[in-house]
C-alpha cells in the first residue's frame, strides 16, 4: 500500500552518531539512496507519521518506567529501556534533523536540552528522579514535536523553492 511505498522511496543509508557529537550525520555521495520521488506533501505526512510513531514509542517506554515505580518493582531495567530508546532511535534521529531540517539552527535548543536530560536520567539514582527526569524528556518532547509538526513542516511545504525530499536526503532511516 501507500505507507509501503513511502518506506521503500525513504530508505536511507546511514545512522547518525549520537546527537552530543559534532561529526556529520550526511551520507557520502555514494551512500547517498536512489533518487526519491515524493511530492512534499508526502514527504511531510512521512515526517509526521515518523513522529507520532517516535512519541508513542518514548510515551510506552516512560510509561512503564512509572509502572514499575509505582509497583514498587526494580525501576532501574525500565529507566534503561528509556536510555535505549533515546540512544538508539531519539538522538540519531535528533542529530539527523538538525542536519537536513533546520534552517539555520533553529530548534537545536531544544535537542539540547533532551540530551541533558537524558545525561542526567543515566546518573539518576533513585526511581523518583528517573520518573521525574524520563516524565521532563517527554513533555519537551512533545512540546517540540508541536512545533516541528504545526510549525516547520507547514512553512518548508508553503514554500515553493525548498524539496523537502531533498532535505530528507542526509537523515537516517526516517520511516525504517
């Protein structure tokens, strides 16, 4: 179907290191996939799907690190699913919007703050500030998912001289 064929036009090649470092997140030209063809429209339903898809995962992952809390269960396997998800699926994927996204730096802050919170969700060492720090990370996120969604991606679309496919080019797998 649809969604499928997105997937398969926005298959990319390469990961991003973690979003703390300053190397670059864009593929050698030769690790660059084959010519995409989506209008930016679909590009940006591509986006959002990537989006929700991201926040549902971090919403699951901080939601059952307030289970186990409030089950009195170990909390720290739980905290430890969240650091996975952030390392593995966040981060690269913040570190590949800053690269193909924004113009001109804009909402790096934000990634920022996500990393530091997820620095300090790695030291928190008791389960009322890893649920208190895991529970900040997804309220910043949605908040910046907001804006991304509602904001950027409508004024990128709006304008007639910007691909977002050919933004897209540099991210990670977006929809993988």
């Amino acid at each position: 179907g649809g969604d499928r064929d997105l997937r398969s036009r926005l298959h990319f090649t390469r990961t991003c290191p973690n979003i703390s470092t300053t190397e670059s997140c864009v593929p050698e030209p030769e690790e660059l996939p084959p010519v995409i063809t989506m209008t930016n429209q679909e590009a940006a339903a591509a986006i959002r799907k990537h989006h929700d898809e991201l926040q549902s995962a971090l919403t699951g992952a901080v939601d059952a690190l307030r289970a186990a809390v409030r089950n009195t269960q170990s909390w720290k396997p739980a905290r430890d699913d969240v650091l996975h998800f952030l390392d593995a699926e966040l981060l690269p994927h913040a570190a590949a919007e800053e690269r193909a996204l924004y113009p001109a730096g804009a909402m790096i802050d934000e990634h920022r703050s996500i990393v530091a919170r997820a620095e300090a969700l790695r030291r928190a060492d008791d389960a009322i500030e890893a649920v208190s720090v895991a529970s900040a990370i997804l309220a910043l996120f949605e908040v910046h998912l907001s804006k991304e969604n509602n904001r950027l991606i409508p004024t990128l679309v709006a304008d007639p001289s910007i691909s977002l496919e050919r933004l897209l080019a540099g991210m990670h797998e977006l929809l993988g």
